[in-house]
C-alpha cells in the first residue's frame, strides 16, 4: 500500500482526537455518514485533505459532518497532514 512521507508519532495524536471519532468505527461512520479510509492510498488521502482545505474539494452534500470536518483539517500545515496520512497507513489494520 503506498504511504506518503509523515512521522506516524507526531500524527497518532492528531489522528485520536480530529479524524477518529467519524472514521474508525462502524458506529462513528454510521452516525456521521463517514467514508472508510484506512484502505485508500496515502497519496490520495493526502491530497483530498489538501483539497478540502483549500476548498478544491467539496462534500457530496452539506451536512454538520462535513463543516466539522473541513474545520478540523484547517488547523493543520500541509507537514502535519502528511503525518496523519502517515500514522493512517501506518496503522490501517488497527483502526
Ligand atoms: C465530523 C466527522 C468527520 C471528521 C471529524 C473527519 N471526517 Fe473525513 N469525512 C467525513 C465525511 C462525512 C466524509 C465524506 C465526504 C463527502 O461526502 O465527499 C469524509 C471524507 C473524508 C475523506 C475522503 C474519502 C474519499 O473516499 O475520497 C478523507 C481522506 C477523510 N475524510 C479524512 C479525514 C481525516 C484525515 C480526518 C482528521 C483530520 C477527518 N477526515 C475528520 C467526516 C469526518
């Protein structure tokens, strides 16, 4: 599986608290209507984050999900996403 260049450590915290909750679990995706993720390629994860920042990239549809979500990546450099996408590769089998 491809992976971008990222420190998996520095990623996990950010991953745990921002992207965890509507991601990981059957039940967080169910209630947030999240995608799965674990099994995309990190590069293109890496550039659809950089593509819901910068706005290229929109939702499918407009819901209080998604707003959180594009509010949550904003807070990160490009570095610090990369490290998540990291940490997501580097752990898909667990989360
Ligand atoms: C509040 C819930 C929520 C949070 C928090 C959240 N996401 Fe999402 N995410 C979603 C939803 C809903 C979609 C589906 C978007 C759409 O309709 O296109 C999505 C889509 C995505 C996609 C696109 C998947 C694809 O197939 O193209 C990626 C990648 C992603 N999220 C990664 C992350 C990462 C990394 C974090 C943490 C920084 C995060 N998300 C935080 C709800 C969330």
């Amino acid at each position: 599986m491809l992976t971008v260049t990222g420190d998996p450590q520095k990623g996990a915290p950010h991953f745990d608290k921002d992207c965890a909750s509507c991601h990981t679990s059957a039940f967080g995706r169910f209630l947030s209507d999240s995608p799965e993720i674990t099994q995309l390629e990190g590069p293109y994860i890496f550039s659809q984050l950089k593509a819901f920042k910068s706005g290229q990239r929109n939702f499918t549809e407009e819901t209080k999900s998604h707003r959180k979500m594009i509010d949550r990546i904003k807070q990160y450099s490009d570095e610090e996403l990369a490290d998540i996408v990291a940490y997501i590769k580097a752990n898909a089998h667990t989360l």
